[in-house]
C-alpha cells in the first residue's frame, strides 16, 4: 500500500505548554492523520482515518504531557539501559520505580553522609531478628504474673496492674510498634497531675524492660519509653498526722491497725515494707529493725532504730514468730479504720510524720535520710520547718498506758 504525505503544514494541538502536531497523509487513496510526540525517549506515532478523532486523542496526550505522565525527555543509551535494569532489579518486589526512588531519598536524608544505608539496613535487621513481637496487653500480664512468684507485695502489683491495665487498653497492638512520642502524648492526655504522670510513666518503663529481658523488643539499645521526658514536679504540700490525732487512733484501734500505726508513726517504714516485715526482723534487745535488702524499695539494707516509746508498744508482742501483719490488706483496713473514726488520712501520711518530727527532734538530716532510705536533699526540702520541737517530743512521747499490777488478798 503505497502511502503519500502531505506538503501542508501540520496541525498543532497545543494543553499549556505541551503540544501534539498531526500530519495530513493519503495511503491507497484514503486520508491518513498522523500524530506525533515523543514519549519514554522514543518518538511515537499514531494513525487515524479522520480529522475529528485524531485531535481528540491529541487534546489527550498533550493534557497527559502537561501534567506530567508522558515521560518526554530524549534518554540516552546509557540513561536507557539503567531505566531498563532499575526495572528489572524492582520486577520481584512489585515497587513502582518513583516509589522505590522516593523511600531510597526519604530514608537516606537520616544517615550522615559518610554512613551506607545498607549498612544501617543490616544492623537493623540484626537486632531484630531474633525479636518476638507481642501485644502491649500479653506482655502486662506476663509481667503482673512475674512479679507475683518474685513475692512483691499485694499492693505494688494491684498498682501496677491498675497502671499497665489502662495502658494496654489504649495500646491494642504490638509492643514494637509504639514509639516514645505516642507514649508521651497518652501520659499527657490523662491530665493529671505531675506526680501521677510521672508513677505512670515509670510503670512503662518497667513493662518495657522487661519485654526487652523476654524478647520482645531488640537487647542491647533503650526502649522508647526511656526517653521519654518526665513532668516536672513542682512539689506538693507533704501531708502528717498531728500527736492528738496519732494518740486517737492508737487508743481506738484494736489489734492489727494498733501495731501497724505504731510501727509506721515510728519508724518511717514504708506500706511495703511493713507488709514484708517478720519479727524476726524486729530485735527490741538490740533496740532495731533490720530492713533487708530482698524487702526495701531501693533494694539496700538498713537499720531503722526503735525508739524508746515504740518498744513499749512491742512489750507485749515478744517472742513472736512468721509475718509481722499476717495479711497483705493490713495497710488497707488501716486507712479505712482511721477513716471510719473521722481522722483524715493524708497520702503516706504516717511515713510523712515520722519524717517531719524526726528531724525536728534531731536536726540531722543525713542520719534521718538514713534510717528512712531516703536522701538527705529531697528528706531536707520535703521537710524542713513543718513541725518544731516541741510537736517533735509531744509525737514521740506517745506510749501505751501502764498497766496497773492487780493484787488480789486472799483472806
């Protein structure tokens, strides 16, 4: 079929700057229109027997040119065959060229320029590959069941369990995939206080330890909940009983809240550690308590003294033996005691008190830190000026009733 072109000017179908031209032809006696553009390097041609669909399909690829999905650029050869091996080296992971292209720049805008992104690559996938991703919610029980064989204290773990609970609750998902930014903003979203947030922030932290000790997160790199920053703590009043209030309590309370108020108002123990106590502990001939290391907070030993008025409250209970408190709610039922008989029951209250009169009775700051396991700055700020001394000898005056010898005469 012989093929005639024509000499007129061709017609141009122009979308912003992209432009289409169609050559009028004849072939075998019939009219011919031609368009031509170029496209994937390559000059393109497309035939059509009439005026009218040709420069549609001519409005079409200009518009395509235009907004940049006609790729229009002359490739060279070497240019070609790179293109031509990008796409074949891509062809296994079904990734679009541009896509590749994209997260190859995103990710490499975080390396130093003298780091290999491969090479990041690798020691990424070293540290987890040994990983074993768990939802926020399997691993809060694990933790509450580890705790419990380890013998922590009823009241530590129904903390943290309160704690993490509504942790996993707001986190239904791996462990792995929370970042310290969304930590960060939950805690915030509680809006609480400082202190609050900071408690629930440190309960993260020991859920996110320890999925690093069984495996969960990558060994050997913090834990996103490390670094998150904790609220600042501007510092509450300190709540304390008065020595009227404490001699209330001891003298309406029966046994169990009796010792437990005793041994709190006058040594500065903690709720934990008086629940942990055993009398074994409680030696009144040498006038001390031995807090082990297994029992205290800061996992130290010491020897908090008992004091002349508190071994008159132990007289009676010598020679005992087992568990000082026989139940884990001992602290419990004694806040609801005091409660019950209209004494206002101010947080950690008795440690509080002990705190504050000790050091008004002996200005020594740094052997009171020590007797409560505390430091010496945060014993000297918390307390300083809340009580003189004469309240200081009026609380450790406080002392059980003598009890009067009965002689019955025989006639």
């Amino acid at each position: 079929m012989k093929r005639h072109e024509s000499k007129q000017k061709p017609t141009v179908v122009k979308v912003g700057s992209a432009t289409v031209k169609i050559y009028h032809g004849r072939s075998g006696g019939y009219d011919l229109f031609t368009l031509a553009y170029h496209a994937r390097g390559q000059r393109q041609r497309e035939t059509f027997a009439h005026l009218g669909p040709a420069k549609v399909r001519a409005a079409e690829v200009a518009r395509d040119i235009q907004n940049g999905r006609i790729a229009v650029l002359e490739l060279t050869n070497a240019d070609r065959e790179g293109y031509v091996h990008a796409l074949e080296l891509l062809k296994p992971t079904g990734i679009p060229l541009h896509n590749a292209i994209e997260e190859f720049v995103a990710a490499r805008s975080h390396l130093r320029d003298d780091e290999s992104l491969l090479t990041v690559v690798k020691a990424h996938a070293s540290r987890h590959r040994h990983v074993t991703d768990k939802s926020v919610g399997e691993i809060v029980s694990e933790l509450l069941a580890a705790k419990q064989r380890d013998g922590l204290s009823l009241r530590y773990i129904q903390t943290l369990r309160s704690r993490l609970s509504r942790f996993a609750a707001a986190f239904q998902t791996g462990i792995g995939s929370l970042t310290g930014s969304l930590i960060s903003d939950w805690i915030t979203s509680l809006k609480s206080g400082p202190v609050t947030r900071n408690n629930m922030q440190r309960s993260i932290v020991t859920l996110f330890a320890f999925a690093r000790q069984r495996g969960y997160l990558p060994k050997g790199i913090p834990t996103e909940a490390e670094d998150i920053p904790k609220a600042k703590e501007r510092g509450g009043s300190i709540g304390i009983l008065t020595p009227l209030e404490l001699s209330q309590l001891l003298r309406a309370a029966d046994d169990e809240p009796r010792l437990y108020l005793a041994l709190g108002a006058f040594t500065g123990l903690r709720s934990a550690e008086l629940i942990r106590l055993e009398w074994k502990d409680v030696n009144i001939p040498r006038s001390h308590i031995v807090v082990g290391a297994h029992k205290a907070k800061t996992a130290t030993r010491r020897l908090v003294p008992i004091l002349p008025n508190l071994s008159k409250w132990l007289a009676q209970y010598s020679g005992r033996t087992g568990r000082v408190f026989a139940s884990e709610h001992a602290t419990d039922r004694t806040i609801a005691f005091a409660k019950a008989i209209g004494v206002d029951w101010p947080s950690n209250c008795l440690r509080h008190s002990f705190a504050t009169y000790r050091l008004a009775a002996i200005h020594d700051a740094a052997r009171v830190a020590l007797e409560l396991g505390n430091s010496p700055a945060m014993l000297f700020t918390n307390y300083r000026e809340l009580a003189d001394e004469h309240d200081a000898k009026a609380w450790f005056a406080i002392a059980p009733k003598p009890v009067k010898n009965v002689v019955q005469l025989v006639a």
